[in-house]
C-alpha cells in the first residue's frame, strides 16, 4: 500500500512541476465553459430546443461534462504504449510492484490535479447560472457516487487494456485514438444520449460506456434514465468484474510473449 501511494503522489508532484501549464488549464476549461454556456443559451434563446432537456439542465450537464473530462482522459494509454515498445515496463517486472496497481496510482494522482485545476471554472459557470452547490448536493448525489465510481474504475480498466493491447500489436495508437472517440460519442461525453434517436438508445443500453458520463450525470442531475438505480448498480458491476477479468487475462498473455526489447 505504501509503495501504491508513492506512486500516487510521485503522479501529482509530475504534474504540478510545469505550473504555467496548471495556469493555462485553468484558463482553458474557464474559456470552454463559458463559450459553450454562450453556444447553448443562444441556441434557445433563438426559440429551439434539444430534445426534452429544458435550457438550465442541458447546461449543468454540460459543466459537469467538463468535470468528468477532467477525471476521464487517455493519456496513459498511450504511456503504456510508449513503456511497452521502448521497454521501461520491464523495470516492473523485476519489481515486487503490480504494473497495473501502479498505473492506477499513477492515473489517479494525474486526475486529481486535472480535478482541482477544473473547479474553478465549474465554480464559475454555476456562479453565472445562478446554481449553488446545495443543489448538487442532495439525494441524488448519493445515488450518484456508486455509479461515478464503478464508471471511473471501469474507465481506468478500459484505458489500460487498450495499452496492454500493444502487447501482440506493433502499434496501438490509431486504435486508441478510434476507440477513445467512440467513447466519448456512445458515453454521453459529446451529447447527451437521451438526444439519440430512441432506437440507438436501446443500443447503447447494451454497451457498458454510458456508466463512465451519461448515466451517473443523469442521476446526479435528477434526470430519468436507461436503467433503474439498483439494477443498474449492479449491471455496471458485472462489466467492471468482466474489465478486469479481460485485462487479467490479456496481461498474462501479454507478459509471457514479451521479449523485453527497447530503444
């Protein structure tokens, strides 16, 4: 446990070594915010509307995209990529480490300060919308933070099997980066899924990717939803045991195949 969080905190002391770009972030998701607060409030403003959604909760859902994003990325697939090919991973193999335990460490440490440098603009967009945070924090938010966190951990697995996939492939990226857009599209990340027609919503039921954005928003949110509380709780379970299953397995293969060449 000891050496997990110094992994952990190893992570965040990385990320807080360039501060100007800390700075720059802050900036960014600040810009993004309010840019997209402008887009959404002229579009009804304009008389139309997106689906069901009224104007203020399309809005909040858009800020906590935002929040999300800051917690759901995928860099550190292609960093296992890149410690696969140029033979850094080995340094773990002789280690009495698990890679994967510390890529969470690692991931995680990452999040935090991506988190921390995003609340300011969250802040700022629910200041200029007129919503304090009491309002997110109500009954819904304990029926939110299961599915937050079994879609953040089924998230880390889904990043780290697309890394350990390199394994057998020359190169991974371009299926990452395909891979990563279908996430985002089928997750709710780009739209929320109740504006897909009703047909694809059936679909997208059956795939395990609105766990990691649409659905716990929509519950935090005081949305309806594809799937009950309960039996969705546990239907989002069955896919993290089957992630992490997946990934034991293809890390198993992986290793035995693995020849430890380098740059």
């Amino acid at each position: 446990m000891s050496s997990i969080l110094r992994f952990y905190l190893i992570s965040i002391q990385d990320a807080l070594i360039y501060r100007w770009n800390i700075f720059f972030a802050i900036i960014g998701y600040s810009l993004s915010a309010m840019i997209g607060i402008h887009i959404v409030q002229r579009v009804y403003e304009s008389g139309h509307q997106l689906g069901s959604y009224a104007e203020q909760p399309l809005l909040m859902y858009f800020l906590l995209v935002l929040a999300m994003d800051s917690l759901l990325y995928f860099g550190d697939a292609w960093n296992i990529v890149e410690e696969i090919h140029s033979g850094k991973i080995t340094n773990f193999l002789v280690k009495p480490v698990s890679y994967y335990h510390a890529r969470v460490a690692m991931y995680l440490g990452k999040a935090s300060v991506r988190f921390i440098t995003m609340i300011p603009a969250l802040l700022l967009g629910m200041w200029f919308l007129g919503i304090g945070i009491q309002q997110l924090v109500g009954l819904h938010f304990w029926a939110f933070v299961p599915y937050f966190l079994i879609g953040l951990s089924l998230h880390i697995c889904v990043i780290i099997i697309l890394g350990v996939l390199s394994f057998p492939l020359q190169r991974a990226s371009a299926g990452i980066f395909t891979f990563q857009t279908g996430i985002f599209l089928t997750g709710g990340k780009f739209i929320p899924l109740s504006l897909f027609p009703e047909w694809a919503q059936h679909i997208l039921t059956f795939l395990p990717f609105h766990f990691m954005t649409f659905t716990p928003l929509s519950i935090l949110l005081g949305q309806p939803t594809f799937l009950a509380y309960l039996p969705g709780v546990a239907i989002a379970l069955l896919w993290l045991v089957g992630a992490l299953i997946l990934l034991k397995l293809l890390w198993l293969r992986g290793i035995k195949t693995y020849e430890g060449f380098g740059q």
